[in-house]
C-alpha cells in the first residue's frame, strides 16, 4: 500500500499532464520524464524514503510561458531554462523617479549548466520595453543563490538597493552580497508619497529570514519558498524549520488572495491566479501538512 503522503499527491495532482518530475531527496535530485501521472505511482514505490517528507517531491508541467503582464505594472518573469533558477516578478514604475523593484532576480549564471539566467532576464525585461538600469530595489524573499545571487550583480552594474531579512543577511553575505534596508514584518511604503503599499510577513520555515510580499491593491501574494503548486517549500536546509513552515502556511492562507505568486514553476508556471484556486492550493498542502 502507498504511504497515506503520496497517495495524497497522487490525488492532488491527479489529471495533470506531466512533462518532468523531479524527486529531491536530500541534496540530490532525481528526474523522470513522463507524460504518464500512474507512473508516480511506481517511482513512489521505488523510493520509498520519499514517504517521509513529501513537500520534497516537485512536478513540473511544459510550455510555461516565458513572460506574463499581469496588470499594467507588474511582470512575471517565469524561469523557463533547464537548471534551477527561480520566477522573478517586477513591479514596473513604482519607485519615485519611475524606477522598478524586482523581486528574486535569480542567478547569475545557473550553477550546474551555466545558463545565463541573468542575462536572459534583463533580455524579457527589454522585451516588455523596460530598462534594467532602472531597477532601483531588488527585494530578496530569502537567502538561496537560485533567488538573490544576480542581486549583486544588479547593485554593482545599475546601484539598485538590496532588500532582504536580517535573519538571511549572513547566508546572502557568503555569497559576497550586501545589503541595503532589513525588511521585517510590516508595511513597505513605495513611490510618490508612499503610493504603493506592500504588507511584508515574516514567513520562516524554508529559511529563518524568508519573507513574503503582499500587494493588498490587487489581493497579490509573492510567496518566494513558502508555498508552490501543490506543494510546500524544502526545509531540510540549514536554518529550515517544517513547523515554523506549517505557521507560516496557516497565517497566509487568512489572507485574501487573488494570484499567488511562486518562487519556482513546480507543477504549473507557478502562478496561481483565481480566489477558488488558490484557496484550493491551501486546502491541498493542509491535508497533508496539518
Ligand atoms: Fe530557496
């Protein structure tokens, strides 16, 4: 019999057309293409260490789109490449002068198959007529290289200010970065007059210092880490916690939210618009998480 864990995934997820599945067990990955969801169903049978933690196992759909408008001012910018790398979003004009604020750029270059991520998504950015140059805040959802490394490279070449939570500053530090403003709980004020309110949560669990952005205006959630389709963030990471991730989870599923916004493309683009949906995607990590 399937541990209670997959068989719930199996569920959840039943009807998708999967194109890749990619288990994380540990620090490895291992990556099955199918287009065949019963298949999950055998690859959970041989690895069965997979029982024990499921927010490890990740599904990835195809044909993600490379680009997406959500509304006038904000982009998402859905990684599309081979390697990890994270969706970026950018919130366009928002800053006094008409400068923009990026959330996540991602890598620089990705580690293991040196995709050129960076550069790839200042390409989509001019695409959408927009400069790079004019990103004056880069806000950071948490510390991993796959989401704040291209960072310094922005603050170097362009003297964009660096966002991020005290509690990841050291991780991000390693990595040579440095930042400008400590983001913690509570209202972000941006623009003419502080024109553009974000509420930002403290949202630990995948890392102490993750963050999560919330656009009130427009019922927006950038949920980073925390939460996918699905599926919940890793947090068998140093600094990881699956209980404060379980609090993290119940505090934002209270709040109203039209699109959710996720730090990777695991089993959709990971953009997940519709009220009804996305408090289906909550119903769907509580079963297996509370
Ligand atoms: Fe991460």
């Amino acid at each position: 019999m399937l541990a209670p864990r997959i068989a719930a995934i199996i569920r959840a997820i039943r009807g998708a057309e999967f194109f890749k599945i990619v288990f994380l067990c540990g620090r490895s990955s291992i990556i099955h293409a199918s287009k065949d969801p019963t298949d999950l169903t055998a690859i959970a049978f041989q690895f069965p260490e997979l029982s024990h933690n499921l927010c490890n196992l990740r599904c990835c759909l195809g044909r993600i789109p490379p680009v997406m408008r959500l509304f006038e001012n904000l982009y998402a910018y859905p990684w599309t490449g081979n390697d990890n790398n994270c969706n970026s979003y950018l919130f366009a004009g928002t800053l006094t002068g008409g400068r923009h604020v990026i959330i996540d750029p991602g890598h620089t270059v990705t580690p293991a198959y040196r995709e050129p991520a960076l550069d790839r998504l200042i390409r989509s950015i001019a695409r959408d007529g927009l400069n790079s140059s004019d990103i004056g805040l880069v806000v950071l959802s948490h510390g991993h290289p796959d989401h704040c490394e291209a960072a310094i490279a922005l603050r170097d070449n362009y003297g964009s200010l660096v966002a991020l939570h005290s509690a990841d500053e050291p991780a991000y530090r390693r990595m040579g970065g440095k930042v400008d403003l400590f983001l913690d709980e509570g209202e972000l004020k941006l623009g003419p007059a502080g024109s553009t309110v974000f509420r930002i949560y403290h949202s630990p669990g995948h890392t102490p210092g993750h963050i999560t952005v919330y656009w009130p205006e427009r019922r927006v959630l950038i949920a980073g880490d925390c939460i996918f389709y699905r599926s919940t963030g890793r947090t068998d990471f140093p600094g990881g916690s699956a209980r404060e991730l379980a609090e993290t989870i119940k505090k934002l599923a209270d709040l109203e939210i039209e699109h959710l916004l996720c730090g990777h493309a695991y089993g959709n683009s990971g953009i997940i618009s519709g009220e009804e949906e996305v408090r289906e995607n909550f119903r769907t990590i509580g079963s297996f998480l509370f």
